[in-house]
C-alpha cells in the first residue's frame, strides 16, 4: 500500500505536480482547490485509483461499513419543483402522491420489531401541513415505541421550510426535534451549493449558506450530519470543488460530519431528462477525487441503490468505505430516477457478500460507527 504512492512519487514522467499530490497525500498534508481542479481535468483513473486507494486503506484497512436501517418517506409531495426530481409530485396535483399518517408510520416501525434494525432513516418532499409539530409527535412516538433505534431524519430544506413556518429560528427548531429524540441529520438538499448551478436546477429551496448554517447548528447541538453532492448535471469541475471546499472548511469549524456522499444523476422521468448521465469513468473519478479532495471527513459512501451494486462494488477500489445499508426496499427516490435498482433490498449476507467479494472486510456499523459486528 505504502510503497504504491511512493511508486507514483518515483514514476518518471509523471507530471510534477501530480507528484507534489501524491507527496502530500503521503504526508497528510491538504490539497488545494487548484490542485483539485488538476486532478478533474488531467488525472488518469488509474492514478486517481492509486491515490484514493492509499487513504482509504490508511484511515481503514480493507473495513467496508454497512447497517441494517430502512427509511421512511413520509410524503412525496413537495412544495418546491427541483428540475432532477422525478419523485415529488406538487401539492396541487396530490392526488397522485402519498402522505403518510403518523399511525401508518408507526406501523412501519413497529413492522421491524424484533429485529435487529438500528437506524430509521425519514425524509421526503416538503408538504405544507407536516409540520414541525406533526414530525416532534412522530418522533416522540418512534423513541417511546423503540428507544434504542438511531433517528436520522430530515434534510436541510425540510427543515428550513419547517422552521420558517412554525416561526421559530433554526437553533430553537432544531432544539426542538432534537429533544423529541431526532439523532442525527442526512445529507440531502445540499446538491450544488453554486448559486448559478442553484437557480437552474433547484431554484426555489434552502441555498447553500441555509444548509450550511442548518448543519453547523445541529453539530453544535452534538449532533451528527452527513453531506452529498448531486453530480453529472449542469455542474462544472469547479463547481465540485467549490462544492466540497464549503464542505471542508465548515467541518474544520464545526467538525458534525461523519460521512461525504456524492449522489449521481439520474435522468430518468424529470425536467432533466435530456441531460445525458455520465460514464462510470467519471463517477469513479468523483468517488476518487472526494476521497483526496475531503481529508477532514472520515467516510466516503456509495449509496448502492443509486449507483446498481456493481458500481457500488467498483467504488471500493476507488477511495469508499461505506455503502450505506439493507434499505429493505423502503426508498423510491432514485427507482423513480431510473436507478437499476427498482426494489432495492439486500439482505445483510447479500451485502456481505458484495463486499467479501471484491476481497475487503465487511462491517456492521450503527450510525456513529460504533462496530456492531464483523463479518
Ligand atoms: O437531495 C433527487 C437526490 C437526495 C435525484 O445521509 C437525486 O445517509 C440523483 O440525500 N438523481 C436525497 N439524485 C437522498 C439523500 C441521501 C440518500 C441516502 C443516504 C443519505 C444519508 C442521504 O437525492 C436529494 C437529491 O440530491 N436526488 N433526485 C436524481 N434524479
Ligand atoms: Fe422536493 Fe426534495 Fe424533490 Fe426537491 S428533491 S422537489 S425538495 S422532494
């Protein structure tokens, strides 16, 4: 492992800056964001491969984290019309969407009784009368029913439109969730922080200082968040690094991140279906350039059923370490996007098994990482 970045130190011919890269990914030194553009433009896969490869191996050996979780998608009617989603339906037209009671949520939970289920992941579209109040009730109910699952609920633009509507800041709103037994947040909504970028895809929602701040605020209240990146749409290679450089320097100060997700565009049924998705060249590229490009966050996740289990596979070599969790067939956000993956369900000896095979070690995990068993 050690001697791969060093051959690549070595490598005659190797454009010098490249090797200035590798130097510094050696001596756990920062790239910057020129360097970053660098590696977009001009690096080869296989380089990219050899340097993602060496941190991750580094920071994780061949640990390859999952969990048991499934998700809860309360609503998918939505108040905003971002041009990627094929998944809302506007508040209008509901009568082709659902929302969901908070008994007929309960009775999701309670479906997974017995079983060794640790996180419940809840997020949707944003519907004008699931408010703050109707999500404390839910929570509060899902804690007394099984107080030992992990809560990680809500985007950063479902909260922002919670809060705003109950008038309450985002500290007080979130204190609020947090105190019926919200644990920790997803990494949705965050797509590309660029306003440009912003107002052609996803022009009505939370901008990129509002999910920041959202953030910021639930790592002060200790807890802990994820990030994504909506990639391979309208987005420049500068757009990425200015991107993952907000990311960067918000963990520096508030350091609430656990894992960086990049999320890639599908274009199948929405506003931006003839915007072509790109190759898995590129999306390897991405996976491998985040895993340079974001040293201050432990994990990189590849989310299987957005990606299709081979590329999921493929993405262990290229700098992830996480591929989210069993899922139960219980999201429809990117089978309405045109994933391969239209029923996504593994089951744990099936995810397992994904990973053994591409010969790294698989690992259950709760939410924060903590081990729960090694396979
Ligand atoms: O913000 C919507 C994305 C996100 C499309 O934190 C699309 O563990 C691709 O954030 N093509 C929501 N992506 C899902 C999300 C997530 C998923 C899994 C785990 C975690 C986590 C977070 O889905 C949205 C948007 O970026 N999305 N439509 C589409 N057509
Ligand atoms: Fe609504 Fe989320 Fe779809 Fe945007 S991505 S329209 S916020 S459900």
């Amino acid at each position: 492992m050690n001697g791969s970045i060093s051959s690549l130190i070595d490598l005659p011919g190797l454009n010098p800056a490249f090797k200035t890269i590798a130097s510094k990914i050696e001596n756990r030194q920062r790239i910057s964001p020129e360097e970053g553009l660098l590696l977009f433009e001009k690096g080869s896969l296989a380089m990219l491969g050899t340097m993602a490869n060496f941190i991750r191996e580094r920071e994780h050996g061949h640990n390859t984290y999952f969990n048991r979780n499934f998700h809860i998608e309360p609503t998918n009617v939505c108040v905003f019309s971002c041009k990627f989603c094929s998944y809302s339906k506007l508040y209008s037209k509901r009568e082709e969407g659902w929302e969901l009671s908070i008994d007929q949520m309960l009775e999701k939970v309670k479906a997974y009784d017995g079983q060794p289920i640790t996180e419940v992941h809840i997020v949707g579209g944003v519907h004008p009368k699931m408010d703050i109040y109707f999500f404390e009730e839910l929570i509060k109910k899902i804690r007394a029913h099984r107080p030992d699952l992990h809560i990680k609920g809500f985007t950063a633009v479902e909260l922002d439109y919670m809060f705003r509507k109950a008038k309450l800041s985002r500290t007080d709103g979130m204190k609020l969730l947090h105190d019926a037994g919200l644990d920790s947040l997803p990494g949705g909504g965050a797509e590309i922080f660029d306003a440009v970028v912003r107002e052609q895809i996803c022009a009505d929602k939370v901008d990129a200082a509002g999910w920041l701040d959202i953030h910021a605020i639930a790592h002060r209240l200790g807890m802990h968040t994820n990030a994504t990146m909506l990639y391979g749409h309208v987005e420049s290679y500068e757009h990425r690094i200015d991107h993952m450089e907000r990311l960067r320097n918000q963990q520096d100060e508030t350091k609430g991140f656990n894992t960086f997700i990049p999320l890639k565009f599908r274009n199948f049924d929405n506003e931006m279906s003839h915007i072509p998705e790109v190759s898995s060249i590129e999306d390897m590229k991405l996976y491998a350039i985040a895993r340079i490009y974001m040293d201050n966050f432990p994990h990189i996740k590849a989310y299987w059923p957005m990606l299709g289990r081979e590329q999921a596979q493929l993405t262990l070599s290229f700098g992830v370490n996480d591929l989210d969790g069993t899922i139960d067939d219980s999201t429809k956000i990117y089978s309405m996007a045109g994933s391969e993956e239209q029923n996504p369900t593994l089951t744990t000896d099936e995810l397992v098994g994904l990973i053994k095979q591409v010969g790294r070690q698989a690992v259950e995990r709760d939410t924060l990482y903590n081990v729960v068993n090694t396979y």
